[in-house]
C-alpha cells in the first residue's frame, strides 16, 4: 500500500504508519488481516506507505458471491468483525480518531451545502439524522469500510480483511449496517447482509462471537447515516475531477451512483413515514419515431458500441477504463432519453430546517419520480430500482 508522496497523505486523520499498526493489532485479536512485513520510511524514497505478505484469494463480489458456502462465509466475517470490535483506544497507537456523531452529521451536512445543498432526499436524510442521533456508547474500533469488495476470499473462506485507511473509534453498529446497505450487496439484492446471508443470521453470528446484543434501532440510524454517508461521497467524486485532483474517468462516473443512494434512502425513510394514500403514477413513454440527424443518444451509442469492438486487444487498467467509458456513454445515452431534474434548492432548504415534513409534504410523489427517473438513467441495472418501482408504481 503506497502514496506516492508524503504531501499526498496531508489532511488524513492518520499516517500509513498508523494503519499498519492498526492492521497488526487486530491480526493479534485473530482477525483475518494480512501481515505487514515493512513499514517505508523517508529515507526509501518510496513514498509514505508500506508492504503485507500477499494472501489468497479474490476481492471480486461478483465471484464471491457465487461461492458454494455463503452462509458459512458470512459467520466467518461476522466473526472478524467482532474481534476488530473488541480493540480499544489502549490497543492501538494514538491518533486514531473517536468519532462525536453529531460532529459527523454537521460534518456531511456542511459538505451538502458545498456541494450545492439542492437534493431534497438527501437533505431528508440529514434532517432525520439530526433528529434521531443515538447517545453514544463505548467507542470500539470500527473498520470503517467493512464490506463486499473489501475482503478478500478464496472459495468460501475469508482470507483477508483489507482497506483500513478509515479506521475509528465508534458504535459497533456503525460497521455491522455498512454491509448490509442494498450498494453492497450487489446483485443479491435478496440476501441482506452483504449479499450473502441474511441479517437476521449476520448478527446473530456477530452476536455469538462478540457476547452483546444488537439494538435494532441503532442498526437503523446507522444503515441511513452511512446512506446519506455514500451519496455525499459520490457527490465528491465530481468535485474532484473538477478540480484536477483526479481526473480518472471513474471519478466522474462514480458521481453518478448518487442517485443510487438517493432512491435508497427514500425507501428507508419511507418505513418510517409513508406519504398516505399519494402514489405517483408510471412514467409515460417518450419513444418516437425520428427521422432527422443523429441525436446525441444516438452518437453516444455507436460510439460504446465502437468500443466494444476493441475489447479484446486491450488489458488490465485500460479494459477496466474502456468498460468505464461505455458506462459513461450509456448514461448520457438514457439522460438524452428521460432528462430527470432531481435539484431543487428551496424544496431542499425547507426539509433541512424542518419547515417541511416528510410525513405530509404533497413534494413526496414527485420526488419518488424524480428518483426513480434519474436511477433509470444512471444506473438501470441496480436492483434497488426494481423494488421502488414495485413499491411505488402499484
């Protein structure tokens, strides 16, 4: 795991230095984390990182969750997490932060006004965060980023719990509801907890090992904490690129998944406060015969099918990049098609301070459109968007 500089690790709550120490001090507690054999140092001219001992297996979702023992896999991750859950701030080097929750939701509130503070859904989420924020409990150390995608497996067996650059001290249920969030379940929309299993059995699992009892209402605030969490990190994504910080394809791509997000937390807020007796109705098809010029979906996609052609004489990153592209070109593709308008500044405004309220505000049937419009666009094959559509269009 490498930087390329030291300048490039500057504003990070913590050093590569750190996360080392972190990973060898939950291997102790018998967690499945790869060795750290080297920890570089400035002399090296190698930048700020350092070296594990490679393991086996495959950090690939879409193989892993095809593996013929899902069931067993998830006890297994229930159980590492559980043991990185009993490390304390005395376990590990200092620096590593404790997080205040309701510091955490100012922070994402601020970076939604940053980022324009126009998406009402999102601004939902912040306004049901403020109001219903746990007391905290004994910070235990959370991964941060524990979930599919981020844990390597060979067949059904957990090799590696890797990516810990965003460790902290926190409530357990933080890291137990990351996983479980419908993005991370990929394509297994049906198997609840990491697309493997159930939750039910995930925290009984998780329980069995860690000898405590899960609070259903803290799993909740936590799955739409880190909701609202992703959609601003998605948001970010753009910023990035537009500032020359990172100007990866991915970036401007990833921006993209927010509506993901957006349409998943409708329906987690929904459970709590349901719009009574208001159902938007379908969307009208808008096909047509046209005869003109090209229109720009229509460039969008000979150009992706172009790419297609050249896939073969291409490898590693570049495949990954030209895959990336043709996701690109099918978004403006279907945006030319159904043109969603999801901001609306005041509407977000008023849900943010509590002048408006989900529970009666007649904006809830046109949002749910608006969500279900822009996921068509951005991401058609999420599986999320199939159980709006049915919980909303009928």
């Amino acid at each position: 795991r490498r930087a390329p500089s030291l300048a490039f690790m500057e504003g990070r709550p913590y050093g590569h230095s750190t996360e080392a120490a972190l990973i060898e001090a939950a291997r102790a507690r018998g967690v499945t984390a790869p060795e750290v054999v080297s920890v570089l140092e400035e002399a090296d001219e190698l930048g700020s990182g350092f070296i594990m001992r490679a393991l086996p297996g495959t950090a690939d979702p879409k193989v892993i969750l095809a593996c013929d023992d899902p069931e067993g896999l998830l006890r297994r991750i229930a159980r590492d997490l559980a043991r990185i859950h009993r490390l304390r701030p005395a376990d590990v080097p200092e620096g590593v932060p404790v997080m205040d929750y309701r510091a955490a939701i100012a922070e994402l509130k601020q970076q939604f006004i940053d980022a324009g503070g126009d998406r009402p859904i999102i601004a939902l989420g912040l306004r049901w965060l403020e109001d219903n924020c746990p007391e905290a409990v004994e910070p235990v150390l959370n991964h941060g980023d524990y979930r599919m995608g981020n844990l390597l497996v060979e067949g059904s067996k957990l090799t590696g719990v890797l990516d810990w650059e965003i460790a902290h001290f926190g409530d357990r249920h933080e890291d137990l509801a990351f996983g479980c969030m419908a993005v991370w379940r990929f394509h297994r929309y049906d198997r609840t907890a990491l697309g493997l299993g159930s939750v039910e059995d995930y925290i009984a699992a998780y329980e069995a090992e860690a000898g405590v009892t899960i609070d259903p209402a803290r799993f909740r605030f936590w799955t739409i904490y880190r909701t609202v969490w992703w959609a601003l990190g998605c948001l970010r994504m753009a910023a990035q690129w537009r500032s020359g910080a990172d100007r990866m394809l991915e970036r401007v791509v990833i921006s993209r998944r927010t509506s993901e997000q957006e349409l998943d937390l409708l329906l987690l807020l929904e459970e709590d406060a349901l719009a009574d007796g208001i159902t938007p109705k379908e969307r009208m098809s808008d096909d047509y015969l046209y005869f003109g010029e090209a229109q720009t979906k229509e460039i969008a996609t000979a150009v992706s099918e172009w790419l297609a052609t050249i896939k073969d004489r291409l490898e590693g990153h570049d495949r990954f990049q030209l895959a990336v592209a043709r996701n690109a070109l099918g978004i403006l593709a279907r945006e030319y098609a159904i043109c969603p308008h999801v901001s609306d500044k005041e509407l977000a405004d008023d849900f943010l301070s509590g002048k408006r309220s989900m529970v009666t505000d007649p904006t809830i049937p046109r949002l749910r459109r608006d969500a279900l419009d822009k996921l068509e666009t951005d991401s058609p094959k999420y599986p999320a968007l199939a159980v709006a559509r049915e919980t909303w269009l009928t």
